[in-house]
C-alpha cells in the first residue's frame, strides 16, 4: 500500500500522514509538498520521526508528481487555502496551485488507479445567498431565529443542496471547478473519488494567519501576546462558524475508505455542526480565560468581499451515512491547541506571535 498525501507537510496533510502512518505501519505513507506555507517547514521532523516519507515537489508541475511514482491512495491536501487569497493582486498562484495542480493530482490519480480524495471546502457554497440569511443578534453571536428554514439551509445548518448559483470568491470557484473535474473523471475514467466540502479545520500544527487558520491564531495571539482584530460585520466579532478536529476529519476519512460503494459518489459536507459553532467573541472569552491575558481587540467594520457572516455544516448526511460523529469537542479542541503552544513555545512563537 502506497498513500502520497499532496501538501502533506501542511496542517491537515501532516496530520493524516501520521495518522494513516499509526494506522497502517506497513503502508508506505509519502508526503510530497514545496513548502510554500511558512511554517510547512516545522512538520518535516515530525513526519521523519513517525517514517512518514518526504518528498519536496510542487502539483503545479506534473513531472514532479511523475516522479513521486505510483500509488495506491493519494489525498489531495495541497492548497493555498485562504479564502483572501488572489483579491487585490494576481490569482494566478491560486488557480495554478488548487486548480491546474489538483488536475495534475487527478491525473496521476486515473493513471495509477489510485483512490482519490479531495479536500474541497464550504465556500464553494455562494457568498451573497449566505449574506442574506435571516440572521439575528443573540448573546454577542448571529443566529437564525428558531425555525427558520429554507433550500439547504436551516438551524441543523448549510446542507449540500444549498443552491450553488453566484459567486463564491476565487478560492472558492477553484475548489468547485476541481469538484466538477472530478465528477467527469468519475463519469468517463470510472475514477475512485470521495469529496468531502469541510467547514473551519483546527488542531494543534496548524500555523493559524490572519487570513486562514483563525483558532490557532487566536490562540497564539492571546499565549504569547501579539494584535487581533475583528474584521467586518460591524467589526464586533459577532460571526460564527462550526469548527471540526482535524483529527475527527481523519476518523470519517478512515471510515469512508472502508465504505467505498457509499463514499466514491456525490459530495459530502464535512464539518463540527451546531455543537462545536462559536463566534469569534466567545473565542476570545475562551483564550482569554485559558492564557489568562485579556487583548485589547480592534474592530474593522468593513467587510472583506469574499467574507461570510455565518456558516454551519449540516452534515447530518455524511454522519448518518458512515455513523460518524465528531468525538472532540471545542473545549477538548482549545485545550489541546494551548497544550502545543505551550509545549512548542520556542519554535512557534517566532511565527506565530
Ligand atoms: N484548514 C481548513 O480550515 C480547511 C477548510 C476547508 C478545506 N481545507 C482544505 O484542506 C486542504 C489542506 O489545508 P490546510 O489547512 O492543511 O492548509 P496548509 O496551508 O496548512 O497546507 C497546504 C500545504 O500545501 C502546500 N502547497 C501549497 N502550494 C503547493 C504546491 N503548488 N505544490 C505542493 N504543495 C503546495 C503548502 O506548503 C502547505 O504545506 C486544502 O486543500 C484546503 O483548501 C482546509
């Protein structure tokens, strides 16, 4: 068994390469990435120590995925993941790493006959209809009122028929088209593909930046002392999303492989649901009660263009389908990602103060 992980010195390719490595000790498990993340770099020794295999190789060229050879499974975690990414300057980074790169990851995929699974994302879902929900105030947090309901979206959440007409930001366009590629090569190649649309991803090694990564950011900001700010909205941290351990996400990807007759079609939304929702206020009383420091935190009521209020993943049908459900919850979340700052304190603080 040969498992390439594409971005896989990243937050979650790191994470899957050692969880899959755990798991299955004779899989040879490759983690192939170009480093382009500040902070990728602080995995390689993780990985070596585990027996996971590095290999530096960009996905925007296909030769270096040629050369990385054959597999069995290949886990396409590569990405430049902000949702900012490409306004204001040139997308061309964006859509030749998480478009024409995952095409590359595709191919070698059909070639090898390799199972495919594909990070995509929430914000594949609209930016406008979300905007227009029927958003409340309640203690410091948007809600919808209680009942409130509509095609794919209701209290439980954004299910997967949330109509997809509009626009999505650029990240989010090259995370649809890359879907839409892997549905015709299931259609004409008969390729092996699981899709799975996750909302917010946290857990300790993610490199939390303003623009991606908020928990660990916000964490780090309040440990080690540093600015924050609340962007848009009003600035008055009232936005909300659900956010899922990175290791509940390799839980459901390890059942889903057991399960290929129901995983290999469709797209999945993947995500911490209802229970594990916060706002970014409540995430600030939450670091603030664990670091014990209170940060003095700016408002910037002008919204980004590619920025949501709200998001919640319904993702009622993958967990009835694979009987999965998130077994960490936000506080197990939180205390971990302290336990690592704390622990790692004088590699991380350069980078994340
Ligand atoms: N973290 C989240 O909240 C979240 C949510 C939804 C979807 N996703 C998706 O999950 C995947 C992993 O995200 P992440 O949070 O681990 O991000 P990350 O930035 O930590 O990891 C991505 C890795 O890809 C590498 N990379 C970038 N361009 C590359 C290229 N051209 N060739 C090879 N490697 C390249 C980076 O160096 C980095 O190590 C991405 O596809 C992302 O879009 C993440």
């Amino acid at each position: 068994m040969r498992i390439l992980v594409t971005g896989g010195a990243g937050f979650v390719g790191s994470n899957l390469c050692l969880a899959f490595k755990r798991d299955n000790p004779d899989a040879r498990v490759i983690a192939a990435d170009n480093l382009k993340r500040r902070g990728s770099e602080l995995n390689l020794p993780r990985l070596r120590a585990a027996g996971v295999q590095f290999e530096h190789a960009d996905i925007r060229d296909p030769n270096d995925i040629a050369a990385l050879g054959p597999m069995d499974l290949l886990i396409e975690c590569s990405a430049e993941p902000s949702v900012q990414a490409g306004y204001g300057g040139t997308p061309a980074y964006l859509i030749d790493t998480n478009l024409r790169g995952t095409l590359n990851c595709l191919e070698a995929a059909r070639t090898h006959d390799a199972t495919f699974v594909f990070l995509s994302t929430s914000r594949v879902y609209p930016i406008d209809p979300l905007r227009a929900l029927p958003l409340e105030t309640e203690n410091n947090r948007l809600v919808l009122p209680s009942g409130a309901t509509g095609t794919g979206w209701s209290g439980h959440g954004i299910a997967e028929d949330f109509p997809l007409a509009g626009h999505r930001s650029l990240y989010g366009t090259t995370k649809l088209s890359s879907e839409q590629f892997i549905e015709e090569y299931r259609a004409a190649f008969g390729l092996k593909a699981i899709i799975n649309r996750c909302g917010v991803l946290a857990g300790p090694w993610q490199m939390g930046k303003v623009d991606q990564g908020f928990m660990s950011l916000w964490a780090a900001r309040h440990l080690y002392g540093g600015t924050l700010s609340y962007n848009g909205f009003g600035g008055l941290g009232h936005q909300v999303r659900d956010v899922l351990h990175v290791d509940d996400l390799y839980d459901l990807i390890a059942l889903q492989l057991n399960r290929p007759e129901l995983a290999l079609k469709d797209v999945w939304n993947v995500g911490g649901g209802p229970d594990n929702a916060l706002s970014l206020k409540a995430l600030t009383d939450a670091c603030a009660s664990r670091s014990e420091r209170s940060l003095n935190i700016t408002g910037n009521p002008e919204t980004n263009p590619a920025d949501i209020p709200w998001f919640i993943t319904d993702a009622r049908q993958v967990s009835n389908a694979f009987n999965w459900h998130p077994k960490r919850t936000l506080d197990n979340l939180l205390d971990e990602i302290f336990e690592w700052l704390e622990a790692q304190r004088a590699l991380l603080e350069p980078l994340l103060k």
